[in-house]
C-alpha cells in the first residue's frame, strides 16, 4: 500500500484524482505500479487498476494473474472491479471506502452480482485514513 | 449494427470470441470501430467496446462522447458497461442478450446501481439472431 499511496500523490501533483494502484506477485515482487491518469490521456477508462492490471499481464505475457493482488488506495469503481475479476487477480485490496462510487462493497457490488465468474478475496480499509485524506485534501483544494 | 457485426466477424477470424462495437457521433459518422483483442494483446481488458470508446475519445481529444452511440453485437459485461457510463456515451445500443455475463440487462445491472452517476439510454436486442449467432457458432466449433 505504500506503493499504491506513493503512485496516488504523484497523480495528484499531475492534476488526477489521487488513486494509486500496485500489481504484487506471491512473493510480494511489484510487477506493475500506476497513479490515474485519466485527464492526461483524455481517457475514463485509465483508471490506476487498469493501468497496473494490463501492465501486469503484459509483463508475464499472460492474461491471467491468478496468483497476485492488487492493491488500491481506494474502493474500485465497477469497471475496475469487474476488470480484476476478468484478469482473476486473487486479491484485491483497497484504502477507502467509496460509499458514491465503488463498485465492491457498494453500488453494483460486482463480485455479488451473477455476472461474476470469478471473485477475488477482498480486503478493505487499509491504511484507509491515508487514503481518504489524500482524496479529501486533493477535493478540498479544487472548490 | 453492420458494421459492429463486421468486427465481431473479424474477431472470430482471428480466434477472439466474435464481439464487436462502433462508435457513431449524432451524425451517424464512425469515429471508432473494434473488435475484441484479448488473446492477441494477452489483455482482459481489451473488449471490442473499450477499445472503440478509447479510441472514439482519442479521435476527438476529449474524454466525453456526450452525444455518441455505442454499438455492440453482445450486451456490454460490467466493466464495459460502466465504462461506457465513465465516458458518459449518449446511448448503448446492443444485439444479444447475454444472461450469464451481461452487466446491462443481467448480473450487476451497472446503471440501475447507485454507483453509476450518468446512465444512458439502453437499446437491446437489434440484429439479436444475427449477433447471437456468431457466437453460438464460435463456441460450437470449439468445442
């Protein structure tokens, strides 16, 4: 999460909503990290999760990453959720919780939903004050 | 539609489960077109719709389609779903019906959810026997 924390602020200083998200094998190797970059590439879909998931796969040049986790500092929206299942990552691990717009234990509840073939472990709350300050100060600052 | 079912058709040429989807503005111009790549690029993110709206947002150096059609031969799976919401595309039009994956119609139902803030209109079942079709062929030889 340290990681992911790090990635989150770099996003902020570029001017994204400060998400970080980190791709670890089983023996905690890093095999992809990424902040959010969706006002740089003028792109919705360039979530961190995304990012670090398809730069993971692309590392192992497999689709799959049935034995990692990914770790975000916050609560992922449905398409990213949906998206860790697609790659069955085996954990995911998130910061805050995003009663507006997660799509794990909120909204959608993708891994609950029949349209799920594939449910990760999850674990929520980590470091989870880091993580919603982050997001709290980088809103503050905006109005 | 035609031109969806051109994609998903191509796909399935190249071995990809035969999705594809089209990008219109209000004029009814092309400004994307894709099929699904997730064997080639070894990416589960790849599906035909996400690659139109990035490519759709690309074309027009912004993130929103506000006034776009998304056209797809499946109903979008949940991750697409709520990226055509994230990209906030005018209209999501699609062929089959897909009970077991879908995230429209089916399963996590992403715009009935409280976690999606811009719904758009829904259109299904166009070309519904042709799309289906493709697919039911596809997995047939397969098996």
């Amino acid at each position: 999460m340290e990681l992911a924390l790090a990635e989150a602020r770099a996003a902020a200083l570029r001017g994204e909503v400060p998400v970080g998200a980190v791709v670890t094998d089983p023996r905690g190797l890093v095999l992809a990290r990424a902040g959010n970059e969706v006002e740089a590439r003028q792109d919705p879909s360039a979530h961190a999760e995304i990012l670090a998931l398809r730069e993971a796969a692309a590392r192992r040049r497999h689709k799959w990453l049935a034995d990692c986790t990914l770790t975000v500092t916050l609560e992922p929206c449905p398409m990213c959720a949906q998206a860790a299942s697609l790659f069955r990552v085996k954990r995911v691990a998130f910061g805050a919780y995003d009663p507006k717009g997660g799509g794990v234990e909120h909204g959608a509840r993708i891994y609950a939903a029949s349209s799920c073939h594939h449910a990760p472990e999850v674990v929520g709350g980590l470091r989870e004050t880091e993580c919603a300050l982050l997001l709290r100060d980088f809103f503050a600052e905006r109005r």
